[in-house]
C-alpha cells in the first residue's frame, strides 16, 4: 500500500465544509422545530456502544459494523443505526416513565464501506421512533409525518413505497417446501432481482399451482391497483386487513399520491416485522431513508412492546432539497489599530441588528482587496477609503 | 418530472444493436440508422429517451448511481459488479455462458492453483463454493494468453461459440453461469418513473424470444 498523504482521510469519511454545514443546519432547525411541534422528544445515545447489545440487534451486516475494543476487553460498536440504541434506551428506563413513547433523534451513524467513493461511511440521520403503539394510527402517523417533513423541507416530487414484511413472509412461506428455498427467495427480492426470482422458482419445480402462485405474486405485486388484489393469495387476512385500514387513514389524509403499495419490498434490515416503506425523491439515486414498524425488536432488550419508525438520510436529502442560492448578508468592520473602541461599537451596533459582523485589523491582513471581496459590505473606521 | 427523458444506459458494441433493435420491434420510435461512431449520447425527442453508450462493465455503475434510469446489461457484468440495481427483465440476447478453461490434459497446480480473469469477483466466488483455494489475476483482456504462456493454470472467461479457445489450443473444463442481457433500472427511478419503466418492460417482454 502507498503511503498516506497529509490531506486523505480514511475512506468513507468527509469534511462538512462551512455553505454545506449550514444547509445542514437549516435542515435541523426545521426538521427540529416541525417534530418537536408533533410532541416529539428529542435525545441523543453514544456513539459507542458494546458489541454484544445494540451490535447484534442491529440489522446491519456485521462486516458493515466499526469495531474496537475497550480496556477490558470487551468489543465495542460505533453505533451503525439509532434505532437500536433507542430500543435499548426505551426499555431499560424511558418506557417506565410514559407509553407510548414518542422520540426523535439527529445523530450520526456509521457504516463501513469496501467499496469506492460515493458511499459515506458515516452520515447523518434524521428519524423519529414511537414506542408502545400497536395500532394502524402509530403506523399512519409514521407516514404522515415523513411525508410532511418533506414537505415542510421543500421537497416536493417524491414518493414512499409501502410493503408489508409479515405478508411478504407469508405468501412465500405458503408457497414453498423449505426454509432455504423461503430465504433464497426472500433475498433475491431484496436485491431487488425479479428474473432470479423468476429463475429460482422455475428451478424449485414447486408444483404447478404454488409456481404459477409465485409468478403471479411477483407480476401483480409490483403494479397494485388496490390492495385487496393480494387477497387472494392469503389464508390469513389479518394483516392484510391492517394494510386496507392504513391505505384508508392515508386516503383520508389526502395523501395518496405520495404513495405507492409494493408488497415484493423487501429490506435487508431484518428487524422489520410490519408495514415497511422506502423513501424516494427525483434528485436522487438513491434511497432517502427508509421505516417500518419493528415489534421484535424491543423484546431483544426485555420489553415485549410494539414500535415504528422512520429515519431519513441527511447527504441524500441535502441532493434533492431546491437549490436556493443563499443571499449572506454579513458585513466586514475593517479598523486600525487607534480606532478600536470606535470598531468595537460599530460591530456591536451591526450585530444588534442581527448582521453577521466579522471584525479585522487591517494590521492583520497581507491582501485586503481580496478579503474584501468575501463581504457583502466593508464598513472602514478611521482612515476612511484612504487605508493603505 | 414526467417530462424528463429516460435515460437508458447501453453497453457499445454488439449487445448495443441487438438491444436497440428489440426497442425497435416493442414499438418504439426509433431512428433505423443510428450513427454511433464516437458520440456518448444521442437524444431521441420523439420518444423522449436518452441513450448513454458505456463500456459495458460500467453500465450498471451508472444505473445504480442513477444518472441512468434504466440499462442493459451482462448477467455476467451485474455478478461482477455486484451494484444495488432492480433486475427487470431478462431479455435473452447475447448469450454465452462464463466457464473456466486451459491447455488440455492439465490438473490445477496443487499448491497454488493460479486462474487468471477479467472477473475476480465471479471467479473467486465459484471457486470458494467448490472448496478450492486458488489465487487469482486480474487480467483486462486476451485471458487466453494466460495458460499458453505459463501464468495460470486456467482462465475464467465468456465463452459463446468456443471459437476463441479453440483458436488458442484451450479446452473448456467447467461450466460456472450462463449469461444473457438483462434489463436493470436504478432503484429510485424505478419508483418515481414507474410508469414508463412498466410500459417498457411489459413492451420488451413480448419481444422476448425464448431458447
């Protein structure tokens, strides 16, 4: 291997330069304002975490996973998800105080990458988890909410795609004769591969009813009229039901063009056990986040209650916000070294005002035309225009 | 956003007029001649599409990033690259199968089996399934030249009438994957140009020949 050159840094990992922080920081203030408006609460978790916890009930790969090891010897995590930490947090104390609970959360989480460029190993997330509400509402809510704070971020052309896990689960079970055959195929769909769905099916030699079942599923699946559609391919309505009751609270919500039904989704977060969706935008290639409600989870941690949750994607979000240009107002005070008293009210004053005010010596600067050029005003005491 | 062309990525060369004559036959109103010499991308207003022509490994880099909507692509491409793209259809065409070959009469190295290839992901993997420890090389062209002049023991290429190997005095040993063009689309694209991505598939679709 080369040697490291002063400026790399290690793969996956990127500088926040200032205009990029502060888009950042727009997009928190409004995410943070609209959520805790929803009576959300926000809380933050380390970034370390032991191994042997929130590490194995996360659904991230473990080769994805940061480790080290602490003095003890034990291994740690750099936290890969936020859902995980805060099913730990729920069930040890939170979930004691008020149920259900209703959290958000703005943290960074990271994920080791084999691959090249284009992929961050640590970003941002924004999300919010409810805590102990089985009902289709807590599901409604999820969804309403992600779909109103993307607008209330000013994007406006997406779309979020609602699966179901249990039912996914369900049909190919009832269609096939082994666990292998249920997982090969399960996975598949999460590579989002319909011809290797098609081919393995055909390869199981299934008899004709439960093939033909198959391909039907997976052509009708992913092009739904309505819902009831998949009726047929049930014993067991139940859940079926609960997904015709969401797609009716969100009828009524008025949001339904926002909203595709896909009952192929598949997540390679595993713990997923309901309803799941995925978010998309124009703008991006990419997925912008990602829920879905996550029952089993919480019994990891010794608590046996119902959860959902959503999280979005700060650097995929920040490619399909509208591109304002920024107008800065900030103003630069430039003094000589007699005049400070005078520059120190002048800033002061400006600043009252609430302009972005930087203060400099002239005595400090080498090229002051070229410094100049950053403000949208200069404001010279003392000598006038007459300095140097 | 509905007005925004589909931009389909196409592997150049061969794989690039067999595709383009199948969008031909699902109806798509296309040019019968399209001069693509040296031009990256060619506008079609009329249908609203835009092709981007790329070294046929790199089609499913562009899809997955998705400055392509959908493409066309090698299954053998897509194993190697291992990029998060919806598989959409499998259109048939340009088949061949990937299987790995060497001079005749000849056992693998016992103790580090060398295999050259221009896929180091496929190869590994098949060889990992076998049970067999083997080292590979990467190589971006004329693999056959591998065994003739010492450097592996076998190759692990594509192979479509065998004339190559032939040629060289190389006989193929074992079958790994068989391959034809698939049809992939960039997972957000998928959802938010779905429509017209359906139409196309179900379009293609009938298009297809089967054997």
């Amino acid at each position: 291997m080369s040697s490291i050159r002063k400026f790399e840094k290690p793969l996956g990992m990127r500088d926040t330069f200032p205009k990029i922080f502060e888009k950042q920081e727009n997009i928190r203030r409004t995410g943070r304002e609209f959520l805790q408006l929803r009576g959300y609460d926000f809380l933050k978790t380390p970034t370390l975490e032991y191994y042997d916890t929130v590490g194995r009930a996360s659904a991230i790969v473990e080769s994805s996973l940061f480790k080290l090891v602490d003095t003890q010897g034990n291994t740690l995590v750099m936290r890969p998800d936020m859902t995980t930490p805060i099913a730990r947090v729920a069930s040890s104390k939170l979930l004691k105080e008020k149920i259900p609970l209703r959290l958000a959360y703005f943290a960074n989480v990271f994920r080791s990458q084999e691959l090249e460029g284009g992929r961050p190993a640590e970003f941002d997330q924004m999300g919010i988890e409810i805590i102990g509400d089985e009902s289709v509402y807590a599901d409604a809510e999820v969804v309403l909410t992600a779909i109103d704070l993307l607008k209330e971020l000013g994007v406006e052309d997406f779309k979020l795609t609602i699966g179901n896990a249990g039912i996914l689960d369900a049909i190919l079970r009832k269609n096939v004769r082994t666990e292998e055959q249920f997982q090969q195929l399960h996975q598949l769909l999460v590579q989002k591969n319909i011809v290797g769905f098609e081919e393995a099916v055909a390869q199981f030699r299934l008899p004709r009813e439960e093939e033909e079942t198959l391909l039907n599923f997976i052509s009708e699946a992913t092009e739904l009229k309505s819902i009831r559609q998949i009726s047929k391919y049930l014993s067991e309505k139940q859940a079926l039901l609960y997904m015709e009751q969401l797609a009716s609270v969100l009828e009524i919500a008025d949001v339904a063009k926002y909203i595709d039904f896909d009952f192929t989704l598949a997540s390679h977060m595993n713990y997923y056990t309901g309803m799941l969706f995925e978010v998309f935008a124009s703008g991006s290639g990419f997925s912008l986040g990602n829920g879905g409600r996550y029952d089993g989870l919480l019994k990891d941690f010794g608590k046996d209650v119902g959860a959902i949750g959503f999280g979005l994607r700060m650097d995929y979000l920040l490619e399909v916000m509208p591109k304002r240009e920024e107008v800065k107002e900030d103003v630069l005070v430039l003094f000589v070294s007699t005049q400070l008293k005078e520059a120190l009210e002048k800033a002061a004053a400006l600043r009252k005002e609430g302009k972005p005010t930087t203060l400099q010596a002239i005595e400090g600067l080498d090229d002051l035309a070229k410094f100049e050029q950053q403000f949208s005003a200069v404001v010279r005491i003392g000598q006038g225009g007459n300095v140097q | 956003m509905s007005n925004t062309p589909l931009t389909i990525a196409m592997p150049k060369g061969r794989i690039f007029e067999e595709a383009y004559d199948m969008l031909i036959e699902a109806g798509f109103n296309l040019p019968e001649d399209v001069e693509m010499s040296r031009k990256l991308m060619i506008e079609i207003p009329e249908e609203n599409i835009r092709f981007i022509l790329a070294k046929p490994m790199d089609v499913p880099t562009y899809v997955e990033h998705g400055v392509a909507d959908i493409g066309i692509a090698g299954k053998d491409v897509l194993l190697e690259e291992r990029r998060s793209v919806h598989e959409l259809l499998d259109l048939n065409i340009s088949k061949c199968h990937v299987a790995s070959a060497g001079l005749p009469n000849t056992q693998l190295n016992e103790i580090a089996p060398r295999i050259a290839t221009k896929y180091p992901n496929i190869a590994s993997e098949y060889y990992r399934e076998k049970g067999e420890q083997v080292e590979i090389i990467g190589l971006n062209g004329s693999i056959e030249l591998a065994p003739m002049i010492g450097l592996a023991d076998r190759i692990v290429d594509i192979v479509s009438t065998g004339q190559t190997l032939k040629e060289n005095g190389l006989v193929e040993y074992e079958f790994v994957v068989d391959v034809s063009s698939r049809l992939i689309a960039n997972q957000a694209s998928y959802r938010m140009k779905n429509d017209r991505i359906q139409d196309l598939v179900k379009r293609l679709k009938k298009c297809v020949r089967e054997g």
